[in-house]
C-alpha cells in the first residue's frame, strides 16, 4: 500500500489508485508509441507530409532514425515502472521522473506554439523569431510547418505532459502535497517558457529546443 493513501479494494481486486497508475502509464506509453511511429514513418525514407527538403538526407534519416529509437524506448518506461511504484526507493525516483517529463514537455509545447502562432500572425520577423533556424532545411514550407506544429507536434508534447503530470499527482497521497506539487511544477513550466520565448528572440543567449 502507498505510504500516506489508502487504497480501496474493488471488484476486481485492484484498488483505485493502482488501476488510476495503470491506465495513465498504458495512455502514457501509447501515445510515445505513436509518435515513435510518426518519426519511424520519415525514418524509413518516406516523404509524404514533409514540410520541405532536407539539407542533407542522410542526416535526415539519422536524426528520425535516433528520434524514432529514443521515442519507442521512452515509451516502455512508464510500463517497466508499473510494479516498481511499490517500492519506495524506486517510487521517489520515479515521481522525479515523471516530474520533470511533466515539466519539459509541457514547456516544449508553449514555447514552440508561441512561436509558431506568432510567425502565422506575422510578428515572428518583428520579434527577430526564425522557428527553423536549428531546422536543417535547404527549403522550407514556412505555413505548413508551422501548421503541423500546432496541430501535430506540440499538442503531443502537451498531452503527453499532462499525461505525465497527472501520474504524478495520482501518486501522491495528501491534497496538501498535490496543491504543492501543481504550484512548482506551473511555476517551472511558467519559469522555462518564459526563458526559452527569451531565448528565441534573442533577448538573452540561444538555446535549442528540438
């Protein structure tokens, strides 16, 4: 039983907060799985849905190629942890896991949806904002990349975060604890979206975001 919570039996046999840490692990690992699919699908050569040419295809593959790997092992973690949560020096270590996923993925999706809802308002330029500086693209369909982000990219990343995040307070105990976790973790996600909306306009130094 988790220290500082008490489970209630159901019917099934499995108390409310492990079938709660199931299925957000399981929602968890789906949707990294499918977006390990989406960066396999360019991995593997295919072009249908690209935004522009590559500079170097070569390279191309091989950043998809890393990208897709990354993906699909990240997506196992949330279900290798599943019966590790039981154990309390793996759970603290799995709750700052978790956290920080929270965190960076959800200030991944403010900071390029910011930027590329501003580059379609037009004041992208105004703000000395390049969304494709780090791109490596030789041509680049601006709008249709900037479309794909906010409709694809970044709300994965928000989703996914969230996703992580509710994880995170399904395991903690106390309301107390949850109202204390939610303030540190807004105000880091509000903390590194402002530095890194900084960084992309270049008030203060660059920094990439991939």
């Amino acid at each position: 039983m988790t220290a500082g919570r008490r489970h209630i039996p159901l019917a099934g046999g499995a108390s409310a907060g492990v079938r709660t840490r199931t299925a957000l692990s399981i929602v968890a690992s789906g949707l990294g799985l499918l977006y390990g699919a989406y960066r396999g699908y360019y991995a593997l050569g295919a072009t249908a849905g690209m935004i522009g040419v590559p500079s170097s295809r070569p390279e191309w593959l091989l950043i998809n190629r890393v990208g897709a790997a990354a993906l699909l092992l990240a997506a196992l973690v949330p279900l290798i942890a599943l019966p590790l949560w039981e154990r309390r020096p793996a759970r603290w270590v799995l709750l700052t896991l978790f956290s920080i996923a929270a965190v960076g993925l959800s200030m991944h999706a403010l900071i390029d949806e910011t930027q590329r809802l501003l580059d379609l308002a037009g004041l992208a330029g105004r703000l000395h904002i390049n969304p494709y500086r780090f791109g490596g693209w030789r041509s680049v369909d601006v709008r249709a990349g900037d479309l794909q982000d906010i409709l694809l990219n970044e709300p994965w990343f928000l989703i996914e975060g969230l996703t992580c995040g509710a994880l995170v307070l399904s395991e903690l105990g106390r309301r107390v604890i949850r109202v204390r976790w939610l303030a540190g973790a807004g105000a880091a996600t509000l903390v590194c979206t402002v530095f890194g909306l900084l960084s992309a306009t270049g008030v203060i130094g660059s920094a990439v975001i991939l």
